[in-house]
C-alpha cells in the first residue's frame, strides 16, 4: 500500500513539474512590421506602418547673423536707415525648420499633404522709439521678428507656417507658394531676402489651384489667390497726404475696403533637363474705402490690374557641373507687389551726409503704391516694372560663388503725379526750386559664396549693396522726427544706398 501511494504521489509530482514547465515556455510573439522604403516619390520616402501612405521627414536648423540688416533686408526705412546712434549694426536669428510630406496612391491619382513649419529666435534689440529727452530708445525686443516690443520675453520665440496643403487630382488647395513664382522664387543665387523683380510668396499664399499636366515637362495651372496679406502694397487716398507722412515714403492714409475678389493667376512652364521656362500672369482687384470718415463721402470705383512675367532657368553650363543661370522679368500695372514682392519695403526713407551748403544732411524717400486717388476722384493705377538674375558656379563639389542682381521701377502716371506734388504738403515740404517726382529705382547687386564640407551643412556669406533712385531733385524743410532723433533743418533730397551682410551656417536633413 506504501509503495502504491509512493509511485501515484511520484507520478503526479512529475506531472506538475512537466506542467509547470510547459507554463515557463516562451509564447511565439507576433512578427514585427519593420518600417518599409517606399520608392514611389523618390529618395526619403517610408511606408506608414499598417498603412498604404509613404511619408518623408524633413528639414533644417540655421543660424544666421547679419550685419546691417534686419532679418535679410536691407536699412532702407524706420530707425535702422537713420545711420545714427539708434541703428542696430546687427541682428542674429535661429531657426529650426520642420516639414512632413505624406503621399497615397489612388484611382484619382497622387493624394498628398504637404506642412512646412518654423520655429525662430530672433536676438533681442532697441527699436528705435525715440521718446522724452533722451532721443532713444525705450523699449526692446526679444520675441519674434525684429521690432516686436516683447519686454523681458526671455524664453518664446516666434511660430511661422510657411506652407499647409493638400492636393488631389491635379489641385492644389491650401497655403502654398504662388503659381506666379519661379521655383526659385526670390532667390536666383542668394541668401539675401529683399530683391525686387519677381513675384515672391517664399512664405506661401493662401490658394485654390488646378493644374493641367500635359507631359514631357509641360504644364498649366489656373489659380485662385488671396491677395491680402501678399499681393497688396498701398492704395492711398491723397487726401490725407501730409509732409511727415511724405518723407516716410507714404502719400497718404493707406484706404483699402473689404475683400471682393481673389487674384487670378495663370501659368504655362516648360521643365525639362536643360531647365525651365515659364510665363505667368494675375489679375488683382483694386477696391478702395471711403473717401471720407463716413459712407456718405462717397467712394471710387474698382479697378483691376494685372502682371505679367517671363522667366528662364539655364542648368548645367559650360562653366562647370551643377552651374545654373536664374533670371526673371516682370511688368506691373495696379498690382505692384507681383514685382516688389512681400518681403521687400513698401515704403522707404533713409538718411545720408551732404555737401549741400546750408543743409544738416540728406534724405531719400520713396513709396510703392497699386493706386492713388482723392476725393470724389477714380483710382490711378501705378505701374511698375523689374527683373532680377543670377549665376552660380561650381568651383569643386564643396565650394560655389554666385554673382546676382535686381532691379525694380515704379512710376506714376501724369494725373496721380498731379495729386501728389500739387497738395498743400508737397508745397510746405518743397524748397524754392526743388522738383517733385514720386517714381524711384531700386536695385540690388550682390554676391554669395558657399562651403558645404559635409552633405546636409554649408557655411555660407552674402554681401550685397543696394540704391534707391528717387527723381526728387532739391532740398526739403524736414520736420524733424524723435522716433528718428533727426532734428528739423533743409535737408538735401539724394539717393540712398546702403551695404548688407548675412553670414549663415545651415544643417540640412
């Protein structure tokens, strides 16, 4: 009985330690799903786990320094064209730039999503409100773009969408640069922000787009925009011209109505291995407010205006592997900003020496406009014309210099001539004999050279000289300015120009 209850105790304590264990083997995990490359869109590209999207992440981080301009553009008004004591010799900025690419293949064709965002410190500087008796500054900025007044915000910085959209079946829906621009947009071998002669939106535009691919590089697009924040310059009622307001480069109160309609935009480009070509065209609508205080005073009609561009991209010179030739023209009737693009001033007033016998210095001013006009007057379209270009060469694959240069115009025509130099303030501001003329010149020559010791960082310097051309002729009885610390005295009326720098050090991934 002993031994019976001895090999039944035995065999269920083998059995327990058998099931035990078997408890204490491994379970067989699940397979993992490893991300996939997606070679559908090119190099960068990875499936989304459990999905049919590819998606691709990127980049950059920059730092910047300038030296006599403020956030790449050039001194050429407010507190930093005084050249006195209350300009700031620099500024530094960093950024780090984040964007997100996904794309779906579906019966309609490519659905993809596009998000470009950026992240910027900006280091802190006077802006220049002179004030009291001290004629300086009373106030910093720390946050943001230079000039914004954020005392003591040590640790924000500034958030900027450059571009969100969607597009699908051959459209284009969201924030997106403009279908007037080149690819190259402002830059056609620089750094440099502030060059005139093409259509801008490096920053995008709202935008409602179609376009047509017709193959072997050829395509059409037909565009809706939204002008406001981009494509609108001035529409200034001379009514309200003053001589302080003159000297700043504004012929007026700035008097736009409400919205009415979008730009139009339409562009045929040509992309192939030897480069580009492209033409392009906008209509902008011009609507003005009030000519008075109340709607009572009565208003002027709209008006449309419209630009045209031309643009030419040679790749792949003689000169070298890799060298490319960049250069676009436009012409500007009542859309002025289609050739002064956003980044760039819409008024100028800089100040320089003289050798005018009798005067405290000299003076240049200038203002862009799409339209003048005055009290129970219609709208006198401003016209405007420019080009800008560059060439870049390859001196090995670390090492390129560029050469390029810009040119704007805008002119008046006789009648919008007549209601700014025939005021009352025009008349106070004028010395005996001097000659008003509102149409100026700018332009820009300037060149960039780049190291890129490794793939993904170059080392780059920008330097550049930029004019203003005014066609005043004579002196002015300057009214004298504290936010400026200029004081009242003639001052000779002479172009301006001032030297840029902007030293770079960028990351690409």
């Amino acid at each position: 009985m002993k031994l019976t209850q001895t090999l039944m105790l035995g065999s269920a304590a083998m059995f327990a330690g058998a099931g035990a264990q078997a408890a204490d083997l491994p379970v067989k995990a699940k397979a993992v799903e490893y991300v996939k490359i997606c070679t559908l869109y090119g190099a960068g590209f990875y499936y989304v786990p459990g999905a049919d999207t590819c998606i691709k992440l990127g980049g950059y981080l920059r730092a910047d320094l300038t030296g006599h301009a403020a956030d790449f553009t050039a001194y050429h008004s407010g507190t930093n064209a005084a050249n006195n004591r209350l300009s700031n010799y620099y500024y530094a900025r960093s950024r780090f730039d984040f964007n997100i690419d996904t794309r779906t293949a579906t019966e309609y064709g490519v659905l993809r999503t596009y998000a470009d965002v950026v992240f910027n410190w900006t280091s802190g500087s006077y802006n220049g409100a002179g004030a009291g008796l001290t004629g300086g500054a009373t106030t910093y900025s720390t946050s943001g773009a230079p000039g914004a007044v954020a005392d003591g915000n040590l640790f924000a910085g500034g958030l900027g969408v450059y571009t969100v959209f969607l597009q699908f079946a051959g459209f284009t829906m969201g924030h997106a640069i403009s279908q007037f621009s080149t690819p190259w947009v402002n830059y056609p071998a620089n750094s440099f922000d502030g060059l005139p002669g093409g259509g801008g939106t490096v920053v995008g535009v709202n935008q409602f787009t179609y376009t047509a691919d017709f193959g072997q590089g050829v395509t059409l697009s037909l565009s809706a925009q939204d002008p406001v924040q981009n494509y609108q310059s001035n529409l200034w009622n001379v009514s309200a011209i003053s001589g302080t307001g003159i000297v700043g480069g504004a012929y007026g109160a700035n008097d736009f109505g409400g919205t009415r309609a979008p730009d139009l935009v339409a562009m045929l480009r040509v992309d192939q291995a030897w480069g580009l070509f492209q033409a392009s065209f906008a209509a902008h609508n011009n609507h003005a407010g009030y000519y008075g205080q109340y709607e009572t005073s009565g208003s002027p009609a709209d008006k449309w205006g419209g630009a045209g561009l031309l643009a030419l991209s040679i790749k792949n010179l003689p000169t070298g592997p890799g060298d490319t030739i960049n250069i676009q023209g436009v012409y500007t009737e009542g859309a002025t900003r289609y050739n002064f693009q956003e980044i760039t001033n819409s008024t100028y007033s800089m100040f320089g020496g003289t050798g005018l016998a009798g005067a405290y210095g000299s003076i240049g001013f200038a203002g862009l406009s799409d339209a003048v006009f005055v009290a129970g007057s219609g709208l006198e379209l401003t016209t405007s014309y420019g080009m800008n270009a560059g060439y870049t060469h390859n001196w090995n694959p670390s090492w390129n210099t560029s050469l390029y240069g810009a040119y704007g115009a805008v002119r008046y025509n006789g009648t919008a001539k007549g209601y700014i130099c025939g005021s009352a303030a025009m008349a106070a501001l004028l010395t005996a004999g001097s000659t008003c003329n509102p149409d100026f010149d700018l332009w820009v020559i300037g060149t960039r050279t780049g190291w890129t010791p490794v793939k993904g960082l170059t080392f780059s310097a920008d330097l550049n000289y930029s004019q203003l051309n005014q066609k005043y002729a004579g002196s002015i009885n300057y009214p004298g300015s504290t936010t400026a610390a200029k004081p009242p005295a003639i001052y000779e009326i002479k172009d301006q120009g001032t030297v840029s720098l902007l030293l770079r050090a960028q990351r690409n991934f």
